[in-house]
C-alpha cells in the first residue's frame, strides 16, 4: 500500500499545479486568443515518443478556448542484442486537444507510435536463438500542461503519459505501462 501512495502523490502535484496555472490564466484574461502561430517544432522526451523524437506539430483548429492540434515525428531508437546492434526508427503520431485563454493550457491527447525493435527466440529445429527484427506499436494517451503563446516563440509542455502496448505479433498480449510522463520543448511560428 505505501508504494501506490508514493506514487499517486507526484500525479496528484502534476494536476494540482495544472488547475492552479489554468485558473490563473483565466481570471486575467476574458476573451480568448486567435492563435496566429500555428506551427510547432520541438523536441519530444518520453511521452508518446517512448524515448526521444524530434516533432513537427501544427494547430488546425481552433475555436475559442478549444485548440485541436496534430503532430507527427520521428527517432532512432538503440536496440540493443547477444549477436549485434541496431538503430531502428520509430514514428509517434498524435492528435491533442488543449484548453485555455492565452499561453497555459490543460492538454489532453492520444496517438500512436509504430516501430521497429529486436526480437529474441530460440529455434527448436536449428537449436539456435534467432535475433530479428520485428513491428511494434504502443498507443500513449496524455494529460498535462501545454505552455504555448498565441503568437508564437518558446513552446513547453509536460504530462502524464501512460502507454498502451498493442499485441501485432502473435505471442505479444496487450500490456498497460502506467508510470510513464513525457516533457517537450521547442519553438512554434
């Protein structure tokens, strides 16, 4: 029992901390802003990424406190084995709703992140392990805060991102990652 509440305690934070920001931001402002910088390039650490990807996102529709964004990037991804090493790619894809007036935001999302990885098994005709290279995909879902300014310049967000693995192959089964957050800083013009 001790190590779920040392766990929820630093979720707990994260959403105090987002409520707190978001409050702030709307008592100051009463009308919100058109969002002219609607692009986003930024680098991706954890989150729907898995590891590290660099991004390109873009706002395509906004109407009033409600922004809708979609992003796309793309890693290499170490993976490592008994007979060789390998750099494998990998492809997060993400759609994001985020709500507030000005430059702080509650973001929430869902996406996709295909990939390559290293697979391991042992051939019981040949009595030799096998190292190939196998597709896998992990669905990451989002809460968290989104700094972004209407007009453009530094761009940061932070969240909770639990992952989804999805079963392609058929000795995989479906496998839930709760503890997992992501961070992401760039620029949007």
């Amino acid at each position: 029992m001790k190590n779920t509440k040392s766990l929820f305690n630093p979720i707990l934070a994260i959403f105090g901390a987002l409520f707190f920001f978001i409050s702030i931001e709307s008592k100051a402002q009463s009308k919100a802003e058109i969002f002219t910088a609607k692009n986003i390039v930024y680098l991706d650490l954890g989150g729907n990424a898995g590891q590290y990807a660099v991004t390109y996102g873009r706002v395509f529709h906004q109407k009033g406190k409600l922004k809708l964004s979609a992003s796309a990037g793309f890693s290499m991804w170490y993976q490592g084995s008994i007979s060789n090493t390998r750099w494998l790619p990998a492809i997060p894809v993400e759609l994001t709703a985020f709500y507030g007036k000005s430059k702080h935001h509650l973001e929430l999302g869902a996406g996709v992140t295909s990939y390559l990885g290293n697979s391991i098994y042992f051939d019981q005709e040949t009595f030799e392990s096998v190292d190939k290279v196998v597709f896998g995909a992990i669905l990451p879902v989002r809460i968290g805060y989104r700094y972004q300014k209407p007009n453009g310049g530094f761009f940061f967000r932070v969240g909770y991102t639990p992952l989804i693995n999805i079963p392609i192959r058929e000795d995989k089964t479906w496998n839930f990652e709760p503890r997992f957050a992501g961070l992401s800083f760039g620029k949007s013009f």
